[in-house]
C-alpha cells in the first residue's frame, strides 16, 4: 500500500438511480504514476463510478478529491481549471462526427487554451502522431476510420491540453485481439513517457494482465479489493475466482507470462 497522497480519492460515495442503489459507501484511491484499473460484473457501476470521479455524474452522497480538492467546493473557473488537468476518453470514442479528425482533437486546444486555429492544428497534428495515426487521418471523418482509428483519435483529444491523469472508459471494447493488444501497449507507452496517471474501466483480462498495476474489483455496491493483479486473483470471492481462473482468466495470465519472458 502506497504512503503516498492519492491523486484521486474516494471516500463513502453513494449512487442511486431511483429505488436502485449502485454504489453505496465505496471507498476508492488512485495513486500517481500508475495504471489503476475497475473491473465486476455488469450492472455494478463501473462508468456509472468513472463519471463520477470526473464530474460528469453528481453522486447522493460522499466526498471526491482529485489533485487533493474536491470538485463541488469549486469556483467555476477553479473547476474548469481543474478539470483540464484531466483527459476522458469515452467508450465509442464520442467524436464529433461532423468534424474532422484534426478539428476533433484541436478543438479542446481553441476552447480551453484559446489557440488560434493555425497554432491548436499544428499541435493537434503532434498528438495524433503521437497516438500513431498517420498524416492522412487528419482530414478524415469519423465514419471514415476503423474502430481501432476511432479510438486512437479519441486519445488524441484527450491528450489535447497534456493532462495528468487519463480517464479510458472501455478502452479495448469492440477492437480486435491485434488492435486491442497495440492499444494496451500504446496506453503504457505514454503512461511512461509522459508520466501519466491512468484510471480505466475494462472487462479486457489481457488488459489487466499486461499494463494494469492495480487492479480494483467492484461488487456488492463496494470496492471489494485493490492490489496488484497477484494478490487480487487469489482473494476469497466467487466472482473474482470465476472471472480471474477460469478459461479467459488462465489464457491471459499464460500469455502475459509469455510475453514477460520475451521481454
């Protein structure tokens, strides 16, 4: 357990939709410089969790602290500010479909920084190379890329205004093995060079063997267990023994070890 002062801490959250209670008292800590990852079953909450940490969700009840300052005790401007110090990628990518790719992702950079067109082009150009689209993806059209393009421009966006943490909702959700596999090592690859933080929502077992290091499990409307992927495959729980040991879980721990030996 680290020492450290968590860059998002959450403390008694409570989230109920009408009679439904999806999270009620849930307790949960993001440390800086790692990729956290939230997996349970479906139902459980997970984006519902994701969007509450990033303010797109006002939760019942409990206390959200990202960069040690809770979001509701914001001025405007004081949030705003805030906010921009975060990325958000969201599960099918959420681009505006009647702008380009380039205009997608220089768009944070005209609102937020207030660029002039030229200079937030020739910045959203950098970020969509560092994502590893080529040249030729920039005057494309949503509807005119793969879903593995889709997504890579989606990061872009996110990357827009160099956030400290990023926020990935389903990251490898629709993408082929090959496609999802580029997709977990491209996250770690910036992760480590830009000295990102990383919170994602994920059912993608690959994805939490290979570049996870935390993995936190939520069930019962609670966060169950947050450690490494080790410890939290061998906790006490059906879910999490059905999820990490059977056939899926067995598959991606070999391939990790695989790949741990190549490496």
């Amino acid at each position: 357990m680290s020492t450290t002062q968590p860059l998002v801490s959450v403390r008694g959250l409570i989230n109920r939709f009408g009679d439904q209670v999806v999270h009620e008292n849930l307790d949960l800590d993001i440390q800086r410089g790692e990729i956290t990852a939230i997996v349970g079953g479906s139902g459980t909450g997970k984006s519902v969790l994701l969007r509450s940490i990033v303010g797109l969700h006002q939760p019942n009840a409990g206390d959200i602290r990202i960069f040690g300052r809770s979001l509701t005790t914001l001025s405007a401007e004081e949030r705003s500010a805030q906010e921009q110090r975060f990325g958000i990628l969201f599960q099918r990518g959420a681009l505006f479909t009647s702008l380009t790719v380039l205009e997608n992702t220089a768009l944070p950079l005209m609102e937020h920084a207030g660029l002039p067109r030229s200079d937030a082009g020739y910045l959203a150009r950098m970020k969509l190379a560092l994502v590893g689209l080529p040249p030729n993806a920039c005057d494309k059209y949503p509807d005119e890329l793969s879903g593995g393009m889709i997504k890579r421009a989606a990061l872009a966006r996110a990357l827009a205004l160099d956030p400290e943490i990023l926020f990935l909702d389903e990251p490898t959700a629709g993408l082929d093995p090959i496609a999802a596999a580029a997709f977990d090592q491209l996250t770690l690859t910036l992760r480590d060079a830009l000295g990102l933080t990383v919170f994602l929502v994920t059912h993608d077992l690959d994805t939490l063997y290979s570049i996870c290091d935390r993995v936190a499990v939520l069930a019962n409307k609670q966060v169950l267990v947050t450690d490494n992927i080790e410890t939290v495959a061998n906790t006490d729980n059906p879910w999490i023994r059905e999820y990490f040991h059977g056939p899926r879980g067995r598959a991606a721990r070999k391939a990790a070890e695989k790949l741990k030996e190549k490496s």
